[in-house]
C-alpha cells in the first residue's frame, strides 16, 4: 500500500513539475510600453527604460531610431545599440525613439518607444515666449502662428503644422502646411492643431511646439444676404440664389442660381476667405437661368459671388 501513495505522489510531483514548465514555456510579453528619458538635444544622454515585462526575461537588447520630426519613418541608428545613446548633429531636427527587445530562455519580444520631441542643436537659442496660435478653429477657418520670443534673436524661422487627436496627443505632421498660416480643412475636423516652430541662428537650431487648438468643428451654412447694384437704367441686375453646399472628401461643391432677364452675357465672380482674389470665373449666356458649381479644395468660411451684366451687378455673400 505504501509503495503505491509513494508511486502516486511521484506522479503528481512529475505532472506539477510539467505543467509548470509550460505555464513558464513563453517568451516576454509586454506590458507597458518602454520610455525615453534626458533632453533631446545634440549632445545630451538620452537613456532607455525597459518598460515593465511579463514571463521573467533575463537579458534587454536596444536600437535607437532616428525617425522624421512627427515620429513616423524611422530607421535604425548603426551605433545606437546601447541602453543609452548621445543625439550628433545628424540628429538635429529629426525625433528619436528606442526599440527594446526582451529575452528569456523561450524566445524575444521587442516594444517600441514613443518619439522624442525633435532634437535641437547644442547651442541653438533659447525660447523666452512659446509660439502661440491664434485664429478660428473651424473648418474653413484660418489658423496663424507667433514666431514667440527667442534669444538670442532668431535669423530665420521654420514651421510645420500637425493634426494631433482629440487630447492633443500623436500629432502628425500635415504635408505641405510649412507656412505661418494655415486653412483649416475637412481632414481636421474632431482633431486639434498645433504649429512646429524652428528657431534658427548662426550657432544652430532650437524647435517648441504651439499649444494645440480647440477641436476644429464642422462650419456650416448660415444667413445668405444679396447686394444689388444698378449703373443703368432700363435693365434689371441679375438675382443670385444659394442652393447647396455639400462636402465630398477633400472638395467642397457649392452650388448657386443666377437668372437675368436679359440675353447678355452675365460674369460671374467668386471669392472666398481662404484665397485673396478670384478663385472662379464663369461665363453665361442670358435669359435663362443657370446653376453653376464651385469647387474648392478646402471649405471656406464663407463665399461672395458677384455677378455682373451691362453694368448691373448683385452680389451673395454665403457664411
């Protein structure tokens, strides 16, 4: 009977023993994310830190990663191998992030880092005021950014604005949107904003970031009011109406009527916020009514069409 129990408690001490070598038969697995610590600037350490690991790993490995301002396109850094990595001048301008790997007898995992912000020079200059956005953030609205306030005094200045997500966080960089101002569009709208500003001087470069905007919110159609202006007598001015106004991916199609009661050919000018000057110009023949469309790229805040014939004119303002 004894040797029996003692079979039987050998066995169950073999199956525990297996079973727990399964449960621990699995390579890292992470947890939270690792991080970067230090300033990023040309010169400075940076340092890794692991972030936090299941299944017991016994060893770390590390690739830094020089990526564009924004944290995207990354690749690695031949010398950045090390839990901690000195930015060069190569680095200036660009973000930085970390890929750690971790091992353990049953395989490796490896977690990405979020970006640095982007790395400035050694000996670029200092802000005292951080750029600021002013403006409307509305779609069709007009976003500026202030240069703030530096020393020593900037010799020129860069900017690239960004789409970050509703906290203001994982901003993006918008392509083409390099200028001091900025049209707001469709893409934005549920989505904050915020200016990259890059200081420049003969010593090297410094970068800081705007606050970011208020979510951008949808525009939409208010009150339409018409001018009539008349230089002749005997002809009336052709009348302007406002049909629709309707947004299909990145174009907006506005969509108005004009009718005169004359046979002459009626010029029809369109102007919007966005664009100083004249962004359509249309032609028809008289007598009939006619329902011309606009197409924009982005969505203004409001239009003002003016139609004009034998020195009559009316003009509609759409906002």
């Amino acid at each position: 009977m004894k040797s029996r129990f003692a079979l039987l408690a050998a066995v169950v001490a073999v199956a525990t023993g297996i079973l727990a070598a399964v449960a621990s038969a699995a390579p890292p697995s992470n947890t939270a994310s690792p991080t970067i610590s230090g300033t990023a600037k040309a010169g400075s350490t940076l340092t890794a830190n692991d972030g936090a690991w299941a299944n017991s790993p016994t060893s770390f490995t590390y690739q830094w990663q020089r990526c564009a301002s924004d944290g995207r396109a990354c690749g690695d850094i031949t010398a950045g191998t090390s839990k901690t990595y000195v930015p060069t001048t190569g680095d200036v301008g660009h973000a930085l992030r970390v890929v750690v790997t971790a091992v353990n007898a049953d395989g490796k995992t490896s977690a990405v880092s979020g970006p640095t912000d982007p790395v400035d020079s050694a000996n670029g200059p200092s802000v005292t005021v951080k750029p600021a956005l002013s403006g409307s953030a509305v779609l069709g609205g007009t976003l500026r950014v202030s240069n703030g306030s530096w020393s020593p005094t900037p010799t020129s200045y860069g900017r690239q604005w960004q789409r970050c997500d509703e906290n203001g966080a994982s901003c993006l960089n918008i392509d083409g949107a390099t200028g001091q101002t900025y049209g707001v569009r469709l893409a934005d709208v549920n989505h904050r904003l915020r200016a990259l500003v890059t200081a420049r001087t003969s010593s090297g470069q410094t970068t800081v970031a705007s606050a970011a905007s208020s979510i951008v919110a949808p525009a939409s159609v208010g009150t339409t009011t018409t001018v009539v202006t008349t230089t002749m007598t005997g002809n009336k001015a052709p009348s302007l109406a406002f049909l629709s106004l309707r947004v299909r991916g990145a174009k907006t199609y506005v969509r108005f009527r004009v009718c005169d009661d004359s046979t002459g050919r009626i010029t029809i000018i369109a102007r919007d916020n966005i664009y100083d000057g004249t962004t359509g110009l249309l032609e028809t023949g008289g007598g009939l009514h006619k329902d011309p469309v606009i197409v924009d790229d982005q969505v203004p805040a409001f239009y003002q069409l003016h139609a004009h014939q034998a020195g009559q004119g009316s003009v509609l303002e759409i906002g």
